[in-house]
C-alpha cells in the first residue's frame, strides 16, 4: 500500500503541492483530477521521487521513501510513466522494452554477460510486446514511431518493469480513438487481473468513467475532494473548482 | 568468431573489409613492412586504438565528456617507467608498474567521479579539465621523481629488446622463387606481440563490455538520464563504473606502450595535443562504436606519420608548377591534416563507420 502524510513542496514562493494526505489500495485505480497547474503531475513527481518535498512523508507498505531516489523507488515497485513521451529515442522499440525487463530483473551489473544472450529476458520482451500489440514494429527507433504508438511504448516499458503501483499521467493523450482503447484496456486489467495499485492523471472524463474505482480532486495543490467517481463529481467544490460547465455537457 | 566479437561485427561490407585489413597487417606487421618506423608506427597504432576505444566507452556510449583521459594513460606509462628504474630491468617491474598505474587511475578516476558525477555530467568535464592540468603541471615540476620535462628513459626485459634472438619463422618456399618466412625473430618483435596481443585483448574485453547488459544501461543513460533512473537503473553509479573502467583500460594502453618506447615524458603520455587527437580519433571514426576508433586511430597516426612523406614528394612532382609546391611543401602539413578533419567532419558527421553503417 502506498501512502503520503502532509506531503507538501515549495517552489520558491508559490506551494504547489500543499499538505495532501492519501492512501492508495492495491486493486484499486484511483483517477487523479484538476485543473492545469493544480499539482498532479507534481504529487506524481514527489511520490515517484523526481522531485524532493519540502515536508511531508511518502510510505510504501509501511517504509519510509521520502529519501529514497528514482531509481530505489523503482527498485521497490513504484512504476511511473510520463505526460511528455520519455523514451530512448536512438534505441529500438525493443530495445526499450528489453533494458526496462533488464532494470527489474536487477541485471543491468553483468559486465561480461551478452545482453542479446539472455533468453528470459528476450521471452518476456517479446511476451510484453504483444500483449500490447507493437510486435511489428520491434525492430523500428523510438525515435521514428507515430506519437500513439510512442505512448504505447511508454505503457510497455511501464509494465516490463513489473510494479506494485503503477502511475500513469494521461496515458491515452493524442492517442487515436482507435489506439486509446488498446492501452486502457491494458490499464484495466493490470488493476482487475494484477491486483495493482493504479494511479491515473486523466482528464477525459470518459475514461475517468470507465475505469476509475476512486477520484481525488487537486486545486491549488491542495486535496479537495476524495471518493467514488459518482459522489465526487456532484460535489459542489469540484463542479466549481474543476469540472463546471465540462460536466454539464458531457 | 562472432562470440569472440561479442556478436557486434563492424557491420558494413566496406567496414568489415577496412577492419580486416587493418587487423592483417597489424597481426603480420613485423614481417609485411620493412624497417623499424613501420613497426614503430603499427604499434602505435595498437596503442592507440585501445586508447580512442576506451574514450569511446565514455564519449560515446556513456555520453560522458572528459579531458583526463590521456592523464590516466600517462599514468599508467609512468607506473611501467617507475617501477623499471627502481626494481631493475625484468618483468616483474614491468607487471608490478601496470599494476601500480592501474590501480592508480582506478582510485583517481573513483574519486573524481564521486566528487563530479553526482552533481551533473557537465560538471566531470570540468573537473577533469583542472585535474588533468594539475598532474600535467606537476610531474613537469617534480622532476627528481618524474624526469620533468625531459621524461623518462629505463631498461626492460632483454628478451623485449632488439639484441634478443628468439630464432626464426620456418621458411616455406611456395613455388619458384618466393619464399614466405624465415625472417629472425628479434625481441623486438616479440616486444610488438606482446602490445599487439594486449590490445587485441582489451579491444576484444571492450566489445564484451559494450554489448553486455551493463554496455546497454550505458547507453540507455546517454539516450535519456532521467529515464534509465526512472525505470530502475542508478545512473550515477554507472557513470562512476565506466569512468573508472574506462581509466584502467587507458592506464593499460598507457602501460603497454611505455614497455614499447622504453621512454615516458609528458608529450608522449600526458600532452593535451594528445588528448585532442584522441577525441579526433572517436569523432572522426564515429562516436558510439568501437570500430569507429579503430578507423578512427589508423588514419589519424597513418596520416600523422607518412602525410609529410607523401606531401614532400608530390612537391617535387609539381615543381614545375606555379603555386602549388609551396602549397604542398612538407612544412604545411599540419595545415593540410587540419583541413582533412575539418572536411571529414563536415561529411561524415556521425563518422566513417556510422556514414558507412548507414548506407548498409
């Protein structure tokens, strides 16, 4: 389970993130909603540890890992994907896929071993790229895909690295309507099948719909409305503070 | 042979057939060329190509900028120089200063990269920068213990020098009067082997390196720092581990010519016009693949040797002309080596090899 306690940053004079307190379950996909600049890639960075807080704690089944960097976060099963497509563009799709497998499986420290001789690794590379459907196009740079299919990758890799808690931060943005369906479907059985704990910056309110157990509203960085999709979205605060006149179309 | 090369071939048929010659004449150098500057010339070229290789693994697959490498590999040179003066001529002295110099650069390169590398990938270029001046400045000062500016000059063992005798190539006669072998086996050119053999193996260890889990993190990390943290790995950690890795590998190189030349001084070993043509060496090459600093380091000391030869008698050819001679008058090499680079550079930006990989 993984939790933060008054977790709060600073950024010279303006509080980004203000005192927000949360717990997340595992099974549980928890959508995190707000407007531009209300802090949710920025809770996402503190919890991932991109960014340090400037007080507060983030708890994973019970240890402290606010001191912790990325990449022990990563090592204890926190899996984070990225609103700007963040891959190794030089290197081949499953390239990409293969050092993420590399990087859980602890193997990236064998200096005389062939990278390209490890058949488990190969197997669960290939495994990963069909599941999400990229087979074809193994052999292509990141670099050179179409941006869908970038974001896709960016899913892969996620899911190659085998997380508790998975973090995805609009997962599905200038995907094709064709595509989307494709990655949330993944998203949603890694909760109904894996059993993971998913937290999801979203701002489609369809997708919000479909798959979310739990919202958490941000506004001015502070936690203002927490609960189960249909109670939170006829809160007043967030019909106001987020939602307003989008809700009333949709 | 594909396992020996950790399954990344030069790739390429005129790669591969450039990389083959070179590796040919190399291994048969002391019987194909005649006289002691060709010799003298292909083991520097030995030596050299571990050396651009061994920056390569930094510049190129680790995406890291340093300017101590030559440091290291004069580090590695003194350590043999040393220890032949005061142990006395043998192989001992020989093993006991590689060692020493080896050992010497691994500690320095630990802490410059844990005094640099945490902080950004910018700031070790610096850093070496000043480090690699203060020891440049420092064995020129302390010449009681480094010679100075004058360097080094020691015996090695006598079986590596030219006055040992290690009998002859059996002679085969392959058909009128051509005779293949039968040349006298010089310590000399055991001396060669033995820097051919270890660059060979070093090369060989790099490719390994470069091609194994560890090799791919690196380059995941000169892709995208931020990312290989993300998913897992410790960037700096990885960063310090090449940076060290790749300073024994060059204090090695170091080592093996100094038992080549029997001199060390700080133009040879420690020199930035050294270091400048190392990074020639890896760009020109091409960055990001070994293959890239054997070409690399073979045209660079090719042309650096025999550039003012073949200057000089295309002069004399011309003299008729108008112009041209003076152009073409061995004193402007330097002029004409500086334009080469320049129109290398501007065409083949990722190097030879990646030009050539390229069109494959």
């Amino acid at each position: 389970m993984l939790e933060t306690r008054d977790l709060s940053v600073r950024f010279g004079g303006h509080l980004a993130v203000d005192a927000v307190s949360c717990r997340f379950r595992p099974g549980e996909l928890t959508a995190i909603v707000g407007p531009n600049g209300a802090g949710k890639t920025t809770c996402f960075n503190l919890i991932s540890g991109q960014v340090a807080p400037t007080s507060g704690r983030v708890l994973l089944e019970g240890a402290d890992i606010t001191r912790l960097s990325p990449a022990a976060r990563t090592r204890r099963g926190i899996g984070r994907g990225f609103q700007q497509t963040n891959l190794f563009p030089g290197l081949g799709v499953a390239e990409n896929i293969r050092l993420a497998v590399q990087a859980s499986r602890r193997k990236g420290g064998a200096l005389l071993r062939l990278a390209a001789a490890d058949r488990t690794t190969a197997r669960a590379t290939t495994d990963i790229l069909e599941r999400v459907q990229m087979a074809h196009l193994s052999k292509r740079l990141a670099a050179e895909l179409a941006h869908g299919d970038q974001r896709k990758l960016e899913v892969a890799m996620l899911m190659a690295l085998e997380p508790n808690v998975y973090m995805f931060d609009e997962p599905t943005a200038g995907m094709s309507a064709e595509e989307a369906p494709v990655v949330l479907s993944l998203i949603d059985s890694l909760r109904r099948d894996g059993g993971k704990c998913v937290l999801l910056v979203e701002h489609k309110l369809d997708v919000i719909r479909a798959l979310a157990d739990r919202i958490i509203v941000l506004h001015n960085g502070r936690l203002v409305a927490d609960g189960a999709p249909a109670r939170v979205m006829e809160m007043d605060i967030v019909q106001d503070a987020y939602l307003g006149q989008g809700l009333a179309n949709v | 042979m594909i396992r020996l090369l950790s399954g990344d071939g030069p790739g390429g048929r005129l790669v591969s057939i450039a990389v083959l010659a070179i590796f040919l004449s190399l291994a048969f150098a002391p019987f194909v060329f005649e006289g002691t500057r060709a010799l003298d010339t292909a083991a520097r070229i030995c030596v050299l190509i571990v050396l651009a290789a061994s920056f390569d693994l930094l510049l190129g697959y680790a995406g890291i900028v340093s300017f101590a490498h030559t440091m290291f590999f004069g580090l590695g040179a003194y350590g043999v120089a040393l220890s032949s003066l005061h142990m006395g001529r043998g192989f001992e002295a020989l093993a006991a200063g590689t060692a020493a110099g080896a050992g010497a650069a691994a500690v320095l390169a630990l802490v410059i990269g844990l005094f640099s590398l945490r902080v950004r990938a910018i700031f070790f270029a610096m850093i070496t920068l000043a480090v690699a001046s203060a020891v440049a400045v420092l064995v020129s000062q302390l010449s009681q213990i480094t010679g100075g500016e004058d360097g080094l000059t020691y015996r090695i063992p006598r079986a590596l020098t030219a006055a040992a005798d290690h009998g002859t190539v059996p002679a085969f006669a392959i058909g009128g009067d051509l005779v293949l072998g039968g040349q006298r086996i010089t310590g000399k050119i055991a001396n060669y082997y033995l820097v051919f053999g270890g660059a060979l193996l070093l090369f060989l260890l790099m490719l390994r390196l470069v091609n194994s889990p560890f090799g791919r993190v690196l380059q995941a990390i000169r892709e995208n720092d931020y990312r290989a943290e993300s998913i897992g790995y410790s960037v700096v950690r990885y960063r310090i581990a090449i940076s060290v890795i790749s300073a024994v590998i060059a204090a090695l190189a170091g080592s093996l010519f100094a038992i080549w030349l029997r001199y060390v001084g700080p133009d040879t070993t420690l020199s930035f016009e050294l270091m400048i043509d190392i990074l020639l060496m890896v760009v020109i090459g091409g960055m990001g693949t070994l293959w890239g600093a054997v070409i690399g380091a073979v045209l660079l000391v090719l042309a650096q040797s025999y550039l003012r030869d073949v200057m000089g008698s295309a002069a004399e050819r011309m003299a008729d002309l108008p112009l041209l001679p003076q152009l073409l008058d061995p004193d402007r090499w330097l002029l004409w080596l500086g334009l080469l680079f320049v129109l290398s550079v501007y065409f083949f930006p990722s190097g030879i090899v990646g030009r050539l990989r390229g069109r494959r």
